[in-house]
C-alpha cells in the first residue's frame, strides 16, 4: 500500500508540473523550421506511460492475490493504448482546418503558377493570402525552395504529411518526370473540389438520417393516441356491442 502511495504521489506530480522549458539566449541563432510542425500532445497522451503505471498498479492493488501482476499488466497495457491514440482537440481543430483549406490552397496555387510565377514566390504568395494551419506547413517549403534545395526532394517531404499529401505527391511526381506543373496542379485542384462536394452532399444527407430518427420518435406517440387508439376503441366497441 505505500509503494502505491507513493507512486500515485509521484505520477500526480510528474503530469501536474510542467516541463521546464529552456531559455533561449536573444543572441542565439534560430533553428529552420522542418516541414512540418510537431503538433501538441495533451496531458492524457503527453503522461501516457504515467497513467498506464498508476492504472495498473491501481488494478494490481485492488485485485490481490495471484490475479494481482496480470490484472495490472492488462490495466496498463489497455490504458497505454489508449492514451496513445486519443488525440487532443487542438491537435483535431488544426488538421480539420489544414483539410478544409487545401483546396483553396491548391486553387491559389494553381492561379499563381499559371500567372508565371516562380514556385517558391507562388508558395509564399498562397500562405500570405491565405493564413492558417496549411501556410503554416507551407512556409518552410517555401524557404527551402527559395534556398535553392531540390525541388523532388522537398516535394516528396511533403508528401509524408498526412493532409498536405495529395499535393507533395502531385508536384514531387511532375518535378520527377518533367510534366507541367501548372497543368497538375490545376488538375489536383478540380479533383479536390469535386472530393469536397462529395462530402458535404454526404455530410448533408447523414444530417437528414439522423433528424429523421428523434422526428419519429416525437410523431410517433401523437399518431399511436390520435390514429391507432381510437381505432381500436372502436373495433373493441363494436365487436363487444
């Protein structure tokens, strides 16, 4: 019972305090940002292993006996699991964000190349008209394009973030094999409208699903009373006269 005492003791004081961050001198330099930035973890993800201790060793203690070093280990395996993938809603707001803008990113796009600009100068002219989560992971490619980096390599980066994807795949295949950039993207462009309709006119029918159900279960008593009661009272009344 102490060891628990004090393992609850110390994981409540590992996840409550924060970390201590480092203090960056004015004078030093400024690291590049990488492609992408590393999203937030919330305190249910960020003290996984914490909690995954604290909920085993809790199972552990209240199960006894020779069922106690299993029950803690499940406990602990389940709770890790799932601490790893619950998400913070920060982290779901900016990717949500980062999905409803890339169509209008690939359509800017698309607009500044096809108005002869260089991709670099189009990349920052989008994440300038158009701020938010997406020109925040656009920023640095920018950069790395304007410092002269290989254009296949920087795009295939890209393509490894989860929403940006279709694009860095799109552009780092029509670096590769000399095909108009302006022509693909102008096409991604199209197809992640037409993608975009199609879930909103999905979105819009589940909503006429779903309001159709508590709909029906308010008419549903009023048509039981006014239509289905009476009739019955009277082919009761009428069978018994």
């Amino acid at each position: 019972m102490t060891l628990l005492v004090v393992l609850l003791a110390a994981g409540a004081a590992a996840l409550v305090v924060p970390a201590r961050s480092q203090v960056v001198p004015p004078s030093a330099p400024v690291a590049a940002p990488g492609p992408t930035t590393p999203e937030p973890e919330g305190l249910l993800r960020r003290g996984r292993w914490w909690w995954a201790l604290l909920a085993g060793a809790g199972a552990a203690a209240f199960v006894g006996g020779p069922l106690a070093l299993p029950a803690g280990l499940v406990t602990g395996t389940v709770v890790l699991v799932v601490a790893q993938r619950i998400e913070p809603a920060v982290v779901r707001a900016r990717r949500e964000e980062v999905r409803r803008d890339l169509p209008h990113v690939v359509t800017l796009l698309a607009a500044a190349l096809r108005s002869g600009a260089a991709p670099a100068d189009a990349v920052d002219l989008v994440c300038r008209a158009l701020p938010g989560a997406a020109a925040e992971r656009l920023v640095p490619v920018a950069a790395r394009l304007r410092l002269g980096g290989d254009p296949v390599a920087i795009w295939t980066a890209l393509g490894g973030d989860p929403e940006l994807a279709p694009l860095g795949r799109t552009l780092a295949r029509a670096q590769r094999t000399g095909a108009p950039i302006v022509g693909a993207v102008e096409r991604l462009g199209e197809e992640l409208a037409r993608r975009g309709r199609a879930e909103v006119e999905d979105r819009a029918r589940a909503i006429g699903v779903r309001a159709a159900v508590p709909l029906g279960l308010c008419l549903l008593p009023s048509f039981l009373v006014l239509g289905i009661v009476p009739l019955a009272v009277s082919l009761a009344t009428t069978i018994t006269g």
